[in-house]
C-alpha cells in the first residue's frame, strides 16, 4: 500500500522535529556542564531564552544577547543556531570578524613598533 505523499512529509517533518529537540537538549546539557562554576552565566542565558520565546525580544536581540554572555566561546555561540529561525543563523565569518574587532580594540596599548633601518 503506498503511503500518500502528505503522510510521508508529514512523518518526516515530526522526525526532523524531534531530532532538533533532541539537539536542543544535548546543547542545554552541554551547556549547563560548561557552565557550571558560572551558574550565573547559566541562569541570564535560561533568562534570554523565556524573554525569546515569550517575544519580548527579537531575533537580532537574542543573537547580540548570546554572542555577548558567550564572547570567548565560539562553539556555544554558533551552537545557539539550533535555536533560531531558519535564515537568521549567526555565521562563522561574522564571529571571526567580531573577534578581530575586539582584539584590535583591545590591543592597540599593547602594540610595539618596531623600526628596522
């Protein structure tokens, strides 16, 4: 008996959702393990997260918000992508570029120049 092909989309679908939930907990584990001599760290990222899903801040904010309790920290922060909407991913290049900015806005003091003749 052949499945239709809205059966099959559908059943497809529910699979690809819980294989995200699944991901999803993986990383809030993960994280909650990396973090946990910063539980504060871990309580303002659950916090980002209600104030998300309730709305009160849009998906850009969620991205700043993250990127900053998370600065240092690459892989939890191009890990948070299982959470956003789809085109809205936060990409490699652009967290290389913030760091760059942020190591020349630091480091300028700490420059030498040297002169060779």
């Amino acid at each position: 008996m052949k499945r239709s092909a809205a059966a099959a989309s559908s059943q497809k679908a529910s699979a690809d959702d819980a294989l995200r939930k699944q991901e999803a907990l993986t990383y809030l584990r993960e994280l909650k393990d990396r973090l946990k001599d910063r539980k504060d760290t871990y309580d303002e990222f659950l916090e980002i997260m209600k104030e998300f899903k309730a709305q009160r801040i849009d998906t850009e904010g969620v991205i700043k918000r993250v990127k900053t309790i998370f600065k240092g920290h690459r892989d939890l922060i191009l890990g948070f992508n299982q959470f956003l909407p789809k085109g809205h991913e936060i990409r490699v290049e652009d967290v290389e570029r913030e760091e760059r900015e942020e190591a020349v806005r630091i480091s300028p003091k700490y420059i030498v120049c040297i002169r060779i003749e």
